[in-house]
C-alpha cells in the first residue's frame, strides 16, 4: 500500500431500503485488498440501474461484495494485494466491481480493470465497464451477432441501449432501437442507430415488421421482459435470438412454445454481478482484445448525460428514475 492513505474515507450508503433519499454519506474503513486485488482512489464511479434495483431491496450484493452501490469506477491504483505486481501502482485504470463504487476508495480485481487511454477523460471511462461488458457479453457472445444482421434494442437512450447502437455499428449490424419520446428517438438516430421507434406514438412489432420488410430481425436485447417478451419474439426472423439482461416490465412471460419450436428460437440471458472472478476476467479480456482498441482509437466513446458530485448520489438516482437521461449518469468523488 502507498504511504499517506487515509484509515476512513466518504462513500455513499443506505440503511433501510426506499426511495433516492435513503442514499447518505457516511465514514467506512479505508478497504485493504486481498490477493489479485488493487484498491483505487476513485475519480468518478457510474450510476446504473442495479444501483438503484439495491437501493429498494431488490437487488442485493453477491455475500463477498461491499454492501455499497457502486458497480464501476475509474481512478488510479494506489494500493495492491497480494501477487499484484509493483507496476499496476499509479496507473489509471476503469473497473467493474461487484459493489462500493460510490466511495474516495475502492476494490477491484486486477484482472479486471481496463487501461485509460490518454485521450479519455476519466469521468468517461467510468461510464464504460458496466455497459460495455455487459453489451459485449450479451450481444456478441450469448446472442451470436455478426456482421450484416439485425438486431432490436430496446431503452435506445439508456447507458446500455446507447452502447449497443455505438458497437453495433461499428461491427456492421443494423440497429432498431425504441424510445420514449420524438425527441429521444431523434437522439437515437443521432447516436447511430438505423431506426428509432417511438414505442408510445407506434406498435413497435408492427414498425419492426414495415422496416424489415416483413423478414424480422436476428436478436432482440431485452431489459424490460414480462408481456414484451411474446411481442418481442413477434419481431423475431427464423432463427432469431431473444437474450434478456433485466426484468423492468415484470419477471414473467407467457411465450407460446410451439412458435420457439417452428421458428427454432433461442431464448437466453444473463445478470453479470453474480458471475465469478474467473468469468469476469475472461469477458474483461475479450473486451480488451476486440472493443477495447476502438476506445484506445478515439473511435468509441460512451454517450455522457449529466456528472453529479458523489454527495448528490440521491440526486442522481432520482434522475435516473425520471427516464428523461440520454446516456450515462456517472457521480464525480
């Protein structure tokens, strides 16, 4: 460990589940990393909807993790656990952590940390590891997608339907995304997606139907399941992919299994907190050899909506929760 830390540090914590206002600063113990871990002195950490799942009781922390929110930060290392080599000291790195990202100091598995390269700021690059991993994991490597295919996203504004558009592009999909409003649709269509369907003003399968030409598209990302999962599979070509990352609209569908049968649907998902050390470093890997150099490029950046000190974390949360964000929404320590 570097000399000069702090024993006590802020971070942003709850006691009792329920809305924005439970989220209060507080001194915790300065965290001590374990073995193949680096402690970072924060930058800035990303704001996302799992932080706010926790917040209401609804998504708790796998048993190891931090009982503080917080799944991704950037920073500098400043402090190192056991077998971590002497050169990771003073690099600028962004993580995903499996909890304590609202915080001046945090932990993070070595094997999953991605370099900042010069030309990103460090509030951007904490806006990347959550969205990116999870895209990439989900898209690329659960939901097969290859160049010259289709896909649908829904939530195109949100920090991941936003990363979706932006990598789907570059490795040559086509992407449908829905939106909420004209305006967010406009954005979309700004940010690089093919189609923005104004899920309010039209019926998407309908819209998804005309834009294809009837033929379908080749996945579908869904964040909202419950009755969207039957109208998403609707939008599906023969042999489509349906991947789920989040349950918004409900934990249950009713699919029709004889459909998924003629059609040969695959219907698959994925939460990426409760994945093993193991498995995270692999996805971190992959996203290193095959996204990763289009950030180091200056090609990829993620799309920024607001930055709130880390003592409004409240403040954020409620932004998050008024649908109005494009983007990412990332706290600055």
């Amino acid at each position: 460990m570097s000399e000069n830390l702090p024993t006590e540090i802020m971070a942003i914590g709850f006691d009792q589940p329920g809305g924005p206002e439970v989220l209060q600063p507080r001194q915790v113990p300065l965290p001590q990393p374990r073995a193949g871990q680096v402690l970072v002195k924060v930058a800035f950490a990303g704001v996302n909807r799992p932080d706010v799942m926790q917040r209401l009781g609804k998504y708790p922390p796998p048993k190891d993790a931090s009982p503080l929110p917080g799944l991704e930060i950037a920073g500098e290392v400043v402090g190192l656990g056991e077998g971590v080599s002497s050169d990771w000291l003073g690099r600028k790195v962004c993580s995903l952590v499996s909890g304590g990202g609202y915080a001046q100091y945090c932990l993070a598995e070595a094997g999953h940390c991605l370099p900042v390269p010069e030309s990103l700021s460090l509030a951007e690059a904490a806006a990347l590891p959550e969205t990116m991993l999870t895209v990439w994991h989900n898209v690329f490597e659960r939901g097969w997608a290859r160049q010259g295919e289709t896909i649908l996203v829904h939530g195109g504004t949100s920090g991941i339907g936003t990363m979706a558009t932006m990598l789907g592009k570059h490795f040559g999909i086509t992407v449908i995304v829905t939106c909420g409003s004209p305006e967010k649709c406009a954005r979309a269509l700004e940010i690089g997606a093919a189609h923005a369907i104004d899920y309010k003003a039209s019926d998407f399968v309908e819209e998804v139907a005309r834009i294809t030409g009837g033929k379908g598209v080749d996945l579908v990302l869904d964040m909202i399941s419950g009755d969207y999962v039957a109208r998403n599979l609707k939008c599906l070509s023969e042999d489509g992919r349906h991947v789920s990352i989040a349950v918004q609209g409900g934990a249950k569908a009713e699919v029709n299994m004889a459909v998924i049968m003629s059609r040969r649907y695959t219907l698959t998902g994925s939460t990426l907190r409760p994945r093993s050390v193991e498995f995270k470093t692999m996805l971190v890997q992959d996203v290193l050899d095959n996204a990763w150099p289009l950030v180091t490029a200056g090609d990829l950046r993620p799309v920024m909506d607001r930055v709130f000190p880390l003592a409004e974390a409240a403040a954020a949360h409620a932004w998050m929760e008024s649908g109005d964000h494009v983007g990412k929404i990332v706290l600055e320590v």
